[in-house]
C-alpha cells in the first residue's frame, strides 16, 4: 500500500478506450474498498464520445457525428469526451480524510475538487469560477467575451470510494460539443484554454493539476 503522504498518480498515453477505462475504474474502486489496493488518480483522454450520466434526457442528444455513447453511471447528464480534453479519474478512500476533505463528506469532497480545478486554472493564467446552479468550472472566454464552461464534473461513489472525477478542456474540437446539450445547460457555451493561451501543452494542464493538488488533498503525486 501507499504512503499516508502520497497517491498514485498514472498518465495514459494515446485514446483510452472508454469500455476500457470503466473496467480499470470499476476494478480499483472494488480493491480500494477491500482495502487490497491504493488510491489513485489516473489522466487519460478518450476517442470522440458522448457519455450520460444518470440525469441524463434523451432529447439533449443530437449526435450529427454518430459518436459512440456509453451510460456513464456517474452524476449529472450528457458529456462530451474526446482528443485535446484532459480526463482525470479520482478514486479515493472517502471513509479517511484526504487533504481538506472530512470523511464521509460528498459535499467537501465536490467543493475540494472545484477548488484544485481552480487553482489549477490559476496556474496557467486562467481565472475560473462556479455559478449557482450550473455545474462545473465557468470562465470568460477571450474571443467571445461571454461565460463559458472551460472544465466539467461527473463522479460517482461506490461504498465511500470515489471514481469518475473531472474533465478539463486543453484543445478539443469545441464543434463535437454541439451535439448535445454539455450538462443539460442550453444558454452558454464551452471554451478551451487554447482560446488563452496558444502555446499551451497537455504537459503544462497536467503539471498545474499536480502542483495544485496537495494544497487541496492533502498527498504528494507519485507518478507510475
């Protein structure tokens, strides 16, 4: 098992099947439970896909492309995955206390993961924010000068285990949102951290998501 002061920390490289990436989760979730396995956090991207979460209503799929979609089982409704989109699957011990997260605490632990999102964003010079009734990180895109969601959440939690986690927009094709209705929000629109910064790499998303981490969780990424 791991250090008390760090967590595993697994970066895929190419398109992680989805099928693939719910078995892994599905499996690491069932062990952290029995106590055979360690926490970790695993940052993949997928091939194009629309996947629904248990909120999800059919009428906000439109899916002009015929993208694969999957039942994601997580919270929240429909969500677009694809190339240029950093997916980061959280799977931790809820029952312990992880950084600034109480155990056995769902809304700590949503408010903890919108906070490293944040600080995340901050590092790269991007301002994010949440809003009232709207899931996910919020900012001001540069182009269109209107709010737009930049990263998305969706997680689910198994006898106390987290998994799912989080979606960060680096440089998708912003057009594959279109079909559907990103999180059942219809008035605003997504954006990119490319749109601020055109230099920006995968690298630089993932190095700021490891530098914000332990301020908000409390363990020192271990990279496997």
């Amino acid at each position: 098992m791991q250090k008390t002061s760090e967590i595993l920390w697994k970066t895929s490289k190419g398109l992680t099947p989805y099928p693939d990436a719910m078995t892994l989760m599905e499996t690491r979730t069932r062990n952290i439970h029995a106590k055979t396995d360690s926490p970790m956090v695993w940052m993949v991207e997928h091939p194009p896909i629309f996947t629904a979460g248990t909120s999800a209503r059919a009428e906000d799929l439109y899916n002009p492309h015929n993208f694969p979609t999957y039942d994601a089982g997580r919270g929240g409704q429909w969500t677009y995955h694809g190339p240029g989109q950093r997916l980061v699957y959280i799977m931790l011990d809820l029952t312990q206390q992880n950084g600034i997260v109480p155990p056995r605490d769902l809304r700590a632990y949503v408010a903890t993961l919108e906070q490293w999102l944040k600080a995340s964003l901050a590092l790269l010079g991007v301002t994010a924010f949440t809003r009232e009734g709207r899931i996910g990180l919020w900012t001001i895109d540069p182009i269109t000068q209107q709010e737009a969601k930049i990263a998305a959440l969706g997680i689910r939690i198994s006898r106390w285990v987290s998994w799912h986690g989080v979606s960060i927009n680096l440089d998708p094709t912003l057009e594959d949102f279109d079909g559907i209705v990103p999180c059942g929000i219809r008035e605003f629109g997504v954006t990119s951290l490319k749109r601020f910064s055109p230099d920006i790499t995968m690298q630089d998303l993932d190095h700021a998501l490891k530098m914000a981490w332990p301020g908000c969780f409390g363990s020192i990424p271990q990279e496997v």
